[in-house]
C-alpha cells in the first residue's frame, strides 16, 4: 500500500511542457515590460531645451547711448515630466555697445544671488542686499567689494538685424569662478 501513496513519477513530456511553457511565458512578458520601462524613461533622456537662445528683445527697445534696460527672460520650460509654456526663468539688463552689438548682464549679484538694480544717477549696478557696485559693463566698481567677481555676462546674438536672442543662464553665487547652475 505504501507504493499508492506516492505520487507517479513525473515524465520527461510534462518537464518538457512546463519549462516551455514557463519560457515562453517569460519571452512573452518580457516585451511589455520593456516598452513600458522605455515609454516610464523616455522623458528623462530627452535633452532639454533650457540652453539654447531665448528671443529677449529688440534693438529698437534699447536707447543708443548705452543706458541698460531691464528684460525679463520668458520661454517653455520643461524637465523630466512637466512641460511649462512661457515660464519667467529670469532677467538680463542689455545696453547697446554699438550700433549692432549688444552686451547681455544677468540680473544676479554673484555675491549672495540677490538681484542688481541699475541706478542711473551712478550709471552703475547696485546690489541692494550688501551694497555692491557694478560699473555699466558688469565689472565690480569698487575694489572693497564683497562681491567676488562681477556680473555673468551672457552670450548674445542678433538675429534678423533687430532681434535680440541671449543664451540664459544661471551661475553659483559667493565665488570668483563661474560655475553654470544645472
């Protein structure tokens, strides 16, 4: 009796069946997952558009005489998920250096990041926060200067010979080098 309880041996046939049968389950599986996985990450290896040049302003906007004026920085934003259409991302003061060249400041103290304030009476930066000056061409005016460096200047490009388009971007403040934020 003690042959009946135990259980009939298990063929090759039914091995065989279970172990294709578990693999091709496997192969059948593993294609979902991955185009799942692949649409999950797509958004995080897409490149994004922050470093490229942002349309600012015109030359017609800005005064012959070199006089800076202040423009906020507005284009789409986007990071891994979120997409964000005509976000602030900043400000640049631009003046004229010549009839068809423009010089780009960003509008941070790259002391302690506060922002810079053009004050027409010292034509020249001031940093309200530790009162550091700048001279119109973003250089520190005054060598006791808690500022390390003076103002980021940026790239800039003229394009269809009256718009204004800068390359934004941010640096770390409280250092003498330029160290771009991520």
């Amino acid at each position: 009796m003690e042959q009946d309880e135990l259980p009939p041996p298990a063929d090759r046939r039914t091995f065989f069946k279970k172990a294709c049968a578990t693999v091709v389950g496997l192969i059948v599986g593993l294609f979902p997952f991955a185009t799942g996985l692949a649409v999950f990450l797509d958004p995080i290896r897409r490149r994004s558009k922050d470093s490229d040049l942002i349309l600012v302003g015109s030359l017609s906007a800005l005064p012959p005489d070199g006089t800076p004026r202040k423009f906020p920085v507005i284009t789409s934003h986007q990071d891994a998920w979120n997409k964000l259409p005509n976000v602030p991302v900043g400000a640049v003061y631009l003046r004229r250096t010549g009839e068809k060249t423009v010089q780009a400041l960003n509008v941070v103290c790259p002391h302690a990041g506060c922002f810079v304030d053009y004050v027409a009476a010292r034509k020249g930066f001031l940093c309200p926060c530790h009162n550091s000056t700048f001279a119109m061409t973003g250089q520190i005016n005054d060598p006791k200067s808690p500022a390390a460096r003076g103002l980021d200047e940026l790239e800039v490009e003229i394009r269809n010979d009256t718009e204004i388009w800068v390359k934004f971007q941010n640096f770390r403040a409280g250092g003498a080098e330029r160290i771009p934020q991520a």
